[in-house]
C-alpha cells in the first residue's frame, strides 16, 4: 500500500508541478494538467464570474468560488484577468484548482495565484488516502526534525518541509530557489496555495508564506 502511495505522490506532485515551484512554473503546469485528457478535465463553468465567495453545492467543488479575483488583487496589487478552473483525478485523489492570472502589461511581474483543494475520491477503495498521504510527504516528525536541524547547506532545489503554526488542524511550507507552496491540512481537506512575484531572497519568501496564509485563511473558512 505504501510503495502504491508514494509512487502517486511522485507523480501527483510532478503533475501539480510543484517541484522547483514558481507562478510561470505552476502556469505551464496547469496547462500541462488540462491537456492531458486521460487525467484532467477542465471545467467549462465559468467560475471567474462568480458573485460568492461561498463554495457552490453543486456535488463538485468549485475551487474559484472559494477565493474572490477582488481579494487577490488587493493582496497582490496587480488587476486578476481571469480566474481559471480544473480538476485533476488521480489515484485515490481528486484535486480542484484554480488558476489566477495576474500579470503585468508589460510581462514583467507575474503575481499569479495556483489554489488547489485536494480530497479523497469518494470512489477510492483507500478510506484513509488523504491521511496516507499527508503522512508520506509530512508525518515523518523525525525526519522534518533532522532536516530542520541540520547545519548542512540545502542543495537546489525543493528544501525540507518547515512546519506552519496557527492554520489549519497541521500545515507546512515547501519553499525552494524559485518559490513556495503552503500545504495546509483540515479535517478530510488539504488546500495547497502558491504566490507568484517571489524570487531567491529570503525575505521575499517569507512575505510569499505570509500571503500564502492569508489566502489559504479565505479558502477554509468557506470550505464545506
């Protein structure tokens, strides 16, 4: 069971691009995701226009409606042209996400803001998948232990998870050289959250976790 489930986290964090994560990076990821049919399927809905921040009830979840392009622009200070849905299956998982394109005129600042909602496939055998994997990337509390002790230099690359106090029932933040992603677990939900306009530095990354908190915040507190 557990080697199936790791083999799926390789390939499900691959597919979510998350590795060497940054907003043009999770864009070409999200592309990635749409094409490919025997994996994805992109909702035609058009969830931009949303007028609630409430997610809707429709027997699918609906990760646009949980975050307002108004609320990102105000954090990001760059106009959202467009919100933009999917949904991924894959094994046990099914992932909503939620593009939020915020670029610049003239190309040069990409803001952009990747939501994603990860739950169980309600047809999964696996009762307890989304535990497993939490437990496989994060639960290993001594080996984050090691890592975060460890006196040697990161390589390049994704680092050590670093554990996130005060959202969720646990989270944790995943930064590498090109960007972050907070991982936040609530009761049978993770939502997953990167921000665009981070760079090496690491007082930008960790204005990118903060902004990353606030959102994920926005996220949960409309969650069903």
């Amino acid at each position: 069971m557990f080697s199936k489930l790791a083999i799926s986290l390789v390939g499900f964090l691959a597919l979510a691009g998350y590795v060497g994560h940054s907003a043009q990076v999770a864009q070409r990821g999200f592309v990635q995701l749409s094409s490919q049919k025997a994996t994805a399927s992109v909702q035609a809905n058009s969830a931009a226009k949303s007028g609630s921040a409430t997610a809707r009830n429709t027997g699918s979840l609906d990760a646009c409606a949980l975050i307002e392009k108004s609320e990102i622009t105000s954090l990001q200070g760059l106009e959202v042209q467009q919100a933009q849905p999917g949904s991924l299956k894959y094994g046990d998982l099914d992932v909503s996400q939620c593009y939020y394109a915020a670029v610049s005129p003239d190309g040069l600042r990409n803001l952009s803001v990747h939501l994603q909602v990860i739950t169980r496939n309600p047809q999964s055998s696996t009762r307890d998948a989304l535990n497993e994997f939490w437990k496989a990337r994060f639960d290993d509390e001594r080996k984050v232990e090691r890592r975060e002790e460890s006196e040697e230099p990161e390589e390049d690359g994704p680092k050590a998870p670093v554990r996130v106090s005060g959202i969720g029932d646990k989270a944790f933040w995943l930064a590498s050289d090109r960007g972050g992603a907070l991982f936040v677990l609530k009761k049978d939900k993770i939502v997953r959250v990167t921000v665009g306009g981070t760079g090496d530095a690491e007082a930008s990354l960790e204005k990118s976790l903060e902004k990353s908190k606030t959102l994920a915040r926005l996220a949960l507190a409309r969650l069903k």
